[in-house]
C-alpha cells in the first residue's frame, strides 16, 4: 500500500536511476522531504532514491549507502536559484545532512552519520 504525500507519487521514484517505489523509503524521512518540497515552492525531482547494497556493489560503491536505508534522496538542482531554494527548504524542515554536486542535492536522514555537514561533490 502507497502512502499518500502532497508532492510525491510512486511514479517519480520507479523514474529514478535505479528505479524504487516510494515504497521503498522510509516514511518518516518522506514526510519530511515532503514538508521541504511544500517550503520550497518548488518541484522536487528525485534522480535516486533507494538504492539496493547489490546495486550499489555492482556501481563500485561499498554499499553502505543511506540509500540502501531508503533515509537518503538526490534532487534535480540544475541552477543557482532551484539549488538554493531547496537547500533553505531541506535545512528548514531538519535535514542535517546535505550533499551539493553540479546538478543534484543529496539529502539523508542517517542518524550513523556526522550531523550538520554540507559537502559537496567536486573533484
């Protein structure tokens, strides 16, 4: 069963690289993903969402990912004003944990994790 949020729906996440379900994520980080977006005044489009250990194996990563927790999510942020209005919305709704790359912000709920960082991506 689908949980229903105001600005995500099951099809954006089987868009995703990998494709997932909503279902797949935590609730609690998607209601609180789903209060940013409402701060923004934005879309959010997720580019990944829940990743699988094997998936994450098979892409040379370690596989200890938040993604595989279903607590961690990369956003479409292709210019200054949509980065900028999702980071403010992502801090305001209690992310503590924030990745910026060229075009996409990571965010996570990964209490296993350092708290209160921002890095980013480039090389």
């Amino acid at each position: 069963m689908t949980t229903m949020y105001r600005y995500f729906s099951d099809i954006e996440f089987q868009r995703c690289t990998p494709p997932c379900s909503i279902n797949d994520m935590d609730a609690d980080f998607m209601f609180k993903l789903d209060n940013a977006r409402h701060i923004s005044k934005i879309p959010f489009v997720p580019l990944s969402g829940f990743r699988s250990e094997i998936w994450e194996l098979e892409e040379g990563r370690d596989g200890s990912s938040s993604h595989t927790k279903g607590i961690a999510i990369d956003l479409k942020a292709d210019n200054s004003s949509s980065r900028y209005q999702i980071l403010q919305a992502l801090i305001l709704s209690g992310f503590s944990r924030i990745g910026i790359g060229k075009n996409f912000i990571h965010a996570d709920l990964d209490k296993s994790k350092a708290q209160n960082v921002i890095w980013h991506y480039y090389g």
